[in-house]
C-alpha cells in the first residue's frame, strides 16, 4: 500500500511533469540514485552492492515527474535477513523522500543461472547492465514471450493510460515497435486505449481482426476499467479467460482447465516464465515470506494444470528454495 503522502507527492510530480525541462526535471533522479547508493553502500556482502537504473529513465520515453525511477540492486554475494530488513528500511526512506523512487529489482549470483533461463528478453532490454551481468537471456523461455512482455506493460501501465492517455503515446509505440508490431495513429486521444488493446490482442492472438483478437480486446478493456474488487473476483477471472491471460492474478483459482487454444498456451507459458525471473528479483525483497510461498504454491499447481511444462516447474522448484533459505534462515 502506497503511503499518503507519497501519493500526494506524485499526485504534484504528475501535475507539474508538463511544465518541467528534462535538464532540470532529472535533478530529483539523480539525487535518489545518489541517495539510496550512499545508503545501501554501508551494506556489505562481500563488497557493497551496485545499484543503477532502468527502464524509461534510460530511454527518450522518460518524462519528468511522470515516469517512475525503477532500480536493479546487484548483492556480490547472498545478503543476510538481517541486511535485508536494513535494505527494505533503506528503500522505504528513499521512496518517503523520493516519491518518484519506483520498482526496486534486486539480485545475486546463486540465481543467475535460473533468471536469465526464464527473463523476458524483450524486458532484459531495457536494462541493459543486467543483461551484461546475466549474459543476455538464454532464449529458452518458452511461450509467446512478445505477448507476456506487452500484457506486463498493459498491467503496469493501466492508470496512467486511463488519467494521462496522450503523454503515453510515444512509450507504447516504442513498446509495439520493439516486439515487431507497427506504430499506432494515436491523432484520436479518444481512441489511444482503444488502439493499444487491440494491438495487445495482435501480439496475444497472433491473428490480427481474427475474432479471438477482437474478444481479447474486449476482455482486456472490460478488465482494466474495472473497479480493483471486480479486478481481483476469481469469477471474473474465470468467465474471462483472463486465467490465461495474467495468470499472476489467478492462479489461486480452483479447477482450471489446460487452455483449449494454441495461442492461450503460448502465453500462459510465457507469463509463468516471467513470474518466476520476476520473483527471483522481489523475493530478497519481500517481507512476508510465508505469503510469497503460498503465491509460488499455487503457481506451481496452476502451472502443472494448465501446461505440464517441466521447465516451469523446475523453476518453480528453484525459486521455493531460495525462498525457504530466507524464510527459516
């Protein structure tokens, strides 16, 4: 749950974010990320740990008081709980003094191997030093991982699309241009979500102004305009398909069945690929460990009901073990 006043503190950075050169509107940034180095940097694991950015700050998408300051957090070696619980602290005075502090991704060596197995390369591209640290991605995730990738930015990007739709523009098309689609005509500022749920059913569906591309459009609309109660209702997952489609949000639910249709497989695959290089870069950083295995629980018995992929569940069986080292340490 996001504090108050760093709501508020973002709530004024958005406002003012039109009106900010980019010159001047990194200042902020560059404060954080020299904050939280000079922080974390009394935290030694066989040497301090790296920090640097990621995502839209490298990129010309990046917008002042708009976009987040997502982090990659390199430990040199395994941290501790007890330098964990001091990490988490760290991070929570950055974020109080920094409301633009973002999504803070944290690693170390004994994961490599498995992360880069299962990293999206279309989101190991955006942070261009940890593909550097991985190797680059080992190109054996399975699925439609172009689908996962946009799904993810759908996911991450919902609220803004709905309360500042034309300052979003430039950032998908460089999504769409990056897994191969084709820039949208954004002329319609009506239109811009739309557009993007169509192209996400593309890139889904893999049959453009197929029926199945136009009723996920239609799913994907109905969801993320819902309230986060109807969101969240495991019937509405259901009825939806959306089981398929974010799995992440679902997988608790009972009864699945395996998906009927070629493309549901593809990128069901691919999102349970993405969740566990996912959690393998939160899970040094979660405080409720006990709550993060019931959640890879129940993606292991979704992932072995709705496709039996034995890579899935050797990751899975990968990541429930760096879990428990934390938890019973």
């Amino acid at each position: 749950m996001t504090s108050r006043p760093r709501r508020v503190g973002k709530f004024l950075l958005h406002t003012a974010a039109p009106f900010i050169p980019k010159s001047i509107g990194r200042l902020p940034y560059t404060a954080a990320l020299k904050t939280l180095g000079t922080l974390l940097g009394q935290i030694s694991t066989a040497g301090p740990p790296e920090i640097w950015p990621r995502n839209s700050y490298l990129s010309e998408t990046f917008q002042p008081g708009r976009s987040d300051l997502d982090v990659t957090i390199w430990f040199p070696a395994t941290p501790c709980p007890k330098q964990l619980r001091l990490v988490r602290k760290i991070l929570e005075i950055t974020r109080t003094a920094f409301p633009l502090l973002g999504e803070a991704n944290s690693y170390e060596p004994s994961t490599t191997k498995t992360t880069a197995a299962f990293m999206n390369r279309f989101l190991l591209e955006r942070d261009p030093k940890l593909a550097i640290k991985l190797g680059g991605a080992e190109n054996k995730t399975p699925g439609n991982v172009a689908a996962a990738f946009l799904l993810r930015a759908l996911d991450s990007d919902a609220g803004n699309l709905k309360n500042y739709p034309m300052s979003r523009r430039e950032k998908w098309n460089r999504h769409l241009s990056a897994v191969g689609l084709q820039h949208l005509d954004f002329a319609d500022p009506a239109r811009i979500q739309d557009n993007i749920y169509n192209a996400v059913a593309e890139a889904v569906t893999g049959s453009p102004s197929s029926a199945d591309a136009r009723q996920t459009a239609v799913v994907l609309k109905k969801y993320f305009a819902a309230p986060y109660e109807t969101q969240r209702n495991g019937f509405f997952g259901q009825q939806n398909e959306l089981h398929f489609l974010l799995p992440h949000r679902y997988c608790y639910l009972p009864g699945v069945s395996p998906p009927q249709k070629e493309w549901q497989r593809e990128v069901v695959l691919a999102q349970l690929a993405w969740e566990i290089s996912g959690l393998l870069s939160q899970y040094l950083l979660f405080s409720n460990g006990f709550a993060l295995l019931e959640h890879v629980d129940n993606l292991t018995k979704f992932a072995q009901a709705v496709t039996g992929n034995p890579l899935l569940e050797d990751g899975f069986r990968v990541l429930r073990e760096k879990i428990q080292e934390l938890v019973f340490a």
